[in-house]
C-alpha cells in the first residue's frame, strides 16, 4: 500500500481531498484532566494544551465540517494525573463513498502496470 501511495500521491491525494471536505464531524467530546505534580509545571502545561487543541481544531475545521466540539481540559495541580476521553461521530453518505471508489479504482488500476 505504502508503495501504491508513493507511486500515486498526487491522484490519491485528490481522492483524500474530496473525501475530507464531504466528511462530517459531530458531537465531538474530549476531556482530559491532566497534573505533573507541580502547580507551576501543570499551568505550563495546561496552557500548551490549550494552544495545541486550538491549532488542530483549526486546521481540522478548514478542511472537515465540523459542529460545535465540546472540549474539557481541567488542570490537576495537587497530583501526577492523565485521563483522557474522547468520542465522536465521523459520517459521509454513501453515495460520495462510491463516487471516490468509482474514480480511483480505474485510475490507480491504470497505472500499476506501468
């Protein structure tokens, strides 16, 4: 596969391209409770967090539709603590599923015998 990839990136990334803008995100929900055991550390930390959650949201959102995330992020400060909870929906209708399998089988076909 990782071969195929290679050979066709730029075919395969037109098909990846089609498929992230007609996915759709909802009812995403991620929690995380997070210390280091150091108060000062885990505000380091929690702000961070908050700067990676924020840039992956982001790109995500300009390339995915995407409802409303709930996202938690509650700092620990008293102990050394990670749970993380995550859980979402990811759905496409069925047609634009056979619509990429329509257009990339006869393409990546095509050229395997080259």
């Amino acid at each position: 596969l990782f071969k195929t990839y290679i050979k066709n990136k730029d075919k395969i990334s037109y098909i990846v391209k089609y498929i992230a803008v007609k996915l759709k995100i909802r009812d995403l929900y991620f929690k995380l409770s997070m210390g280091t055991g150091n108060a000062a550390a885990t505000g380091i930390l929690y702000g961070a967090v908050w700067i990676a959650i924020g840039s992956i949201i982001t790109y995500i959102r300009s390339w995915i539709s995407m409802k409303e995330p709930k996202i938690i992020v509650v700092p620990v400060f008293g102990s050394v603590h990670l749970i993380v909870d995550f859980s979402c929906i990811i759905s496409m209708k069925l047609g634009h599923i056979i619509n990429v399998g329509i257009r990339a089988i006869p393409m990546l076909l095509t050229d395997n015998g080259k």
